[in-house]
C-alpha cells in the first residue's frame, strides 16, 4: 500500500497535475448516494448527480474537475483516468476504498464544513441568527452553529456530530491499517461512551 503523502496524479489535456487532497472534488452517481453524504461530512466536496444519463455525470465530472464515483463498470470503461469503480456495496468498506484508493487524510478541521444534503459550504452563524429555528435545548445548550446558504439546514455539534466524527476518523484508522471494515464494530466504537 502506497503511503498517504504520495500524490495522485491525474492525465488530463492540459499534461499530468498533482492532486492534492484540498483540490480533490467528488461526483457520485446514484448507486452510491450515502458515500456521497459521509464523503460531505468528513469535509470534502462531492455532488450527487442521480441521472440515468451517464452524460451527465461525464459531463459535469469534466466540467468541474471531479473524479467520478461509481460502481458502474459502463463509467469506467469511458473515462478510465477520472472514474473510480467502487467494489463493496456497503457504505463503510466503499468510504473505505475511497480513502486507500485517493490516499484522503481526514483533516478534522474540515468536519462540519459541508451541508450533508447539498454539499454546499457551511456559513458560521450567531446563536441569535438561529434562536427561532433550533429547539430551546440545543439553543441552552449548545455554542457554535452552521448554516447551509442553500437548503437553510441548521447544523450544530452535539453528540451525534461526534459520533459521525469518531466513525469517519476510525474507517480511516482501519484504511491505512488496510483492515476490514465490521459494521457492528464500527458502531460500538463510535457509540462506545453511552450506557
């Protein structure tokens, strides 16, 4: 296994071009939806394109510099040095793949930085902005919250965006060791400090 500061290198028209992991941009397709989101929520920017027109996709992919993630072997075959086929079907081994196969190093800094749903850039916002739309409690209790410019989705770092953080920084963990990803033990890692 190559190590994680190996630069990637992509052939496009304009020559080969290192590709470092703050300039690397995701598109997913429709068969892997949900890496798109865990791909958001560990900081980096990935579109969802669910078209059953691969154009669409190429298209885009091209227009934006994106690496296309799929598990369609139609995609592959069309555009070898911009598509990664993922192989697993299950969401963690397929973040997974990710990791090992663009060497990406979670940066924690960049977690909370990506609306979930729309991939758009998380804007900071005062507790005063968000006071009408937040329950009272995560307005009591809760200090820092973000805000998607897009959908308006609120987001804040209670306990469930530390759970999200101990999981992505443990497949990461298990990626570099080259480890099988178990679910269950995913889990219980993650939920480990509640009961």
């Amino acid at each position: 296994m190559k190590s994680p500061s190996i630069p990637l290198l992509q052939r496009g028209r304009r020559g080969i071009r290192e590709v470092t992991v703050s300039n690397r941009k995701f598109a997913a397709d429709g068969m892997v939806g949900r890496l798109a989101r865990w791909l958001r929520l560990a900081g980096f920017d990935t579109v969802y394109v669910n078209s059953a027109r691969p154009s669409d996709i190429l298209g885009l992919a091209r227009r934006e510099d994106r690496f296309i993630l799929t598990r369609s072997t139609y995609l592959e075959e069309h555009e070898p040095n911009r598509v990664f086929r993922i192989k697993s079907v299950q969401v963690w081994e397929q973040l997974k793949e990710v990791v090992q196969h663009f060497h990406l190093k979670v940066d924690e800094s960049l977690l909370l930085t990506r609306c979930s749903i729309c991939n758009y850039p998380l804007e900071k916002k005062s507790k005063e902005e968000v006071k009408d739309t937040v329950p009272p409690y995560v307005f009591q209790t809760q200090a820092e919250f973000y805000s998607c410019s897009a959908c308006r989705r609120i987001y804040w770092s209670g306990t469930h965006w530390e759970h999200i953080r101990e999981i992505i920084l443990r497949i990461q963990e298990l990626s570099l060791r080259g480890k099988k990803i178990n679910v269950g033990q995913t889990f219980r890692f993650a939920y480990r400090k509640q009961g």
